[in-house]
C-alpha cells in the first residue's frame, strides 16, 4: 500500500496543510472579484487562511469540544456584520457573500479538525463554484419562468417531503401500503414531469412528431387529444394521424420504466412483446407521417401542460386504490373473465393506476399470466379509445386515417397474449 500523507508527516500538520490549501482557494477567488480600489471589499488571500487557522486552532485548543470554536464562530460573526455594514454605507445594495464565504471558511477549519475530509474539501469546492458562477446563476434566475420553479417545488413536495413520512406497512385485507402508493404517485409524476423539461427544452424547435413522442412519455391519451384538435387546423392528415400512432407507442415504453420498478417479475414478462409494440407504433407512425411529404413541416404551437398538480396527484393515489379493491373482487368473484373485461373497460381513460395496481397485487391476489394479460388488454383498449378520440376532435380525413391506424395497432397489440 502506499503511504498516506499522514504516515509522512503529523496529522495535525496534514490537517493545516488542508486548511491552507482549501482557504487559498476561497481566499484567491474572492481576490479576484474584489471590488474597485475607491470601494470596500471583505476578504482575500491572507484573511481567509487565517480564518480557517482561528478555526482549527480554537479546535484544536479546546480538545474537540464545540464550546470555544462556537464562540469563535459568534465573535466573527460580529466582525464580518460590522464590515457588511460598512460596506452598506458605500455601496447601499451591496452583497455579502464574502462575509458568508468567511463563516463557511471557519466551519470548513472546524470540520478539518474534526476529521470530516471529504465534506470540509466538498464546501469548499462547491462554495468557490457558487462565487465564480455568480453571472450565470443569476442569469439562470431570469430565464427560468415562475411556473416551472413552481413545477420543481410540487415535484420536490411529492418526492421528499411527503413520501419519507408516510407509514410503509400494509393494512387491511387487501395489503394495502400507503408507502408503496405514494412511491408510484412519486414515480409517475417523476417520469412525466421529465417529459414535461423536455418538451419546454425544445419547444419551438421541433416539429410535431418530436411533440408526439415526448407527449407520449407524459400521457398517450392527453397527447393524442392535443394534436387530434391541432389537426382540424392544419391540413395534414398523414402527418398528425402517424404522430398519433407514435405517441401511443411510448405509452408502452413508459409502461416497462415502471414496471421495472415495481414489478420485475412482470416486467421480464412483458418486455419483449412491448419493446416489439413500442417500434411498431415508433416506426409506424414515422413512416405514416413520411407519406405527406412537406406536412412533415408544421411546428407545434401548443405549450405543455405542466403534470405536477397536488390534486391530480392525490386523485391518483386514491384512484390506484380504487383499482387494487376492484381488482381483488372482480378476481375473487367474476374470474378471469370478469377481470378480462375490467381491463378493457380501463382502456377508457389513462390505464397507469390499473397497472400500478396490478403490480401490488401481482403474487397475492393476481397471478403473473393474469396480470400481463390484462396489461395488454389494457394498453391494445386505451389504443383503440385514443382512435375514436382523434376521430371526435380531428378534421375528418385526420380522424379517419387516426381511427384506423389504432385500431390496428390495438389488434397488433393484442398479439401479445400469446406471448
């Protein structure tokens, strides 16, 4: 093995070495922005080293004990406000961010002396990115809208305030477990959420296939309503029937990202029958739309929607248990038959929370073969229902060729029972 540095020379030297080097680097940089030499800047090369020494040095002076290094960090806490305050006097919307690089220099002294390496040189790598990407972060802050910080917030909600604190254990005779339940609230939303960046990434830049297929990661069905209205404004037929197409063959790719998640062994089973799906409603589509030739031109004009809604979210989850009871029954008392038909009828609307709820009771209330089969069931309805969607909102040519085409790949889809 080859010798560490504090095999070389004393710990506590290595450990100054690292102060030194670290408060060098918050140190030069604040150098570099000082302000102009009529105005006051806080900070550079000598102050910040020596902050980070009074650090390690009341650390290591008071044995460990967080006592004195506090009162350390309360004494320049009071120099660093007077020199802000100072800097108030000449500069009345000045900024402080080198009084608070000196208190986040002390902590990293501290941490030093402490021994936590990795999390002191981590503060101080990411504080001097923060200070030299100051331009672009604010920049940043200009460009991107109210709605999506919002967006981001709801997102954050759902995933890290919400879903640690709910109870992960079942109750009740159908095994139900809030955790579970909100973790598929958390996993949908975090898919469609994605395409949703994606399409606000590129909107405006692509063209309406490119529309399709990200509206297919986020919601098939929403997807094709959006377009089948665009089409009564456009004449292209050929061109927003086999962005339908396409959009419906994601939903199946948007099935197997969650099945993989929560229910492997179903995911293995209907893996290569979707993938198949997926590139012949992908390559299909595409190859409908090359038959009108310079439709292939027409750019959306309808912004996303932003997916990220508490209430929706709330709906979903009451809607997955909804389907987890339904499912037991119609099981239980209908057969295979009963739950065939269930699975069709969900076709109607967005088949995500019959699924989700499949994979819950995927071993204990449903066999495997039982569950795939009303996976595709599902899907190959939802693809025939997306039909006579586009064939209600669309022009009629658009809603003919729309109508045709699903139907179609709803009786390709159905193929897979046989798998």
């Amino acid at each position: 093995m080859h010798p560490s540095l504090f095999d070389v020379i004393p710990k506590e030297g290595a450990q100054i070495v690292l102060v030194l080097f670290l408060s060098f680097l918050i140190g030069l940089e604040r150098e570099e922005h000082k302000s102009a030499p009529d105005q006051y800047g806080f900070g550079g090369v000598r102050t910040f080293p020596l902050i980070g020494l009074l650090a390690y040095a009341l650390s290591l002076i008071s044995n460990g004990n967080l006592l004195l290094p506090s009162v350390g960090f309360a004494v320049l806490g009071s120099f660093l406000w007077l020199s802000y305050h100072h800097k108030l006097e000449k500069a009345p919307f000045a900024g402080m961010t080198s009084e608070i690089s000196g208190l986040v220099m002390y902590a990293i002294g501290v941490l030093v002396y402490q021994q936590q390496y990795w999390i002191a040189t981590t503060l101080a790598v990411v504080g001097v990115a923060l200070l030299e990407l100051k331009t672009y972060l604010e920049n940043l802050s200009k460009r991107v809208p109210g709605d999506d910080l919002l967006a981001f917030t709801k997102f954050l909600i759902l995933s890290v305030v919400i879903l640690p604190v709910v109870p992960d254990r079942s109750f009740g005779p159908f095994a139900f477990n809030p955790f579970k339940t909100w973790l598929v609230v958390v996993a949908v939303s975090a898919i469609s959420y994605g395409s949703y960046l994606l399409q606000k990434a590129l909107h405006g830049h692509g063209d309406i296939m490119l529309s399709a297929l990200l509206g297919g990661l986020y919601s098939s069905t929403l997807a094709t309503v959006v377009l089948a209205k665009r089409a009564k404004d456009e004449n292209a037929p050929h061109l927003f029937a086999g962005a339908m197409t396409a959009g419906s063959g994601m939903m199946y790719l948007r099935l197997l990202a969650l099945l993989i998640l929560f229910s492997p062994p179903l995911f293995h089973k209907l893996l290569v029958p979707f993938l198949i799906l997926a590139a012949v409603g992908g390559l299909g589509g595409w190859a409908w739309t090359m038959r009108g030739g310079p439709e292939a031109n027409v750019k959306p004009n309808e912004p996303p929607k932003n997916p990220l809604e508490m209430s929706e979210a709330f709906l979903f989850a009451a809607i997955f248990v909804a389907m987890l009871i339904i499912t037991h029954y119609t099981v239980l008392y209908l057969g295979h038959a009963g739950f065939y038909s269930v699975a069709a009828v969900m076709g109607l609307s967005d088949i995500t929370p019959f699924v989700m709820g499949l994979t819950q009771s995927l071993g204990t209330l449903t066999p495997l073969t039982l569950a795939a089969a009303g996976v595709v069931i599902s899907a190959a309805s939802n693809n025939l229902v997306k039909g006579f969607y586009a064939y209600g909102f669309a022009d009629k040519k658009t809603g003919r060729e729309s109508l045709i085409l699903l139907a179609v790949y709803a009786l390709i889809g159905l193929v897979a029972l046989a798998w």
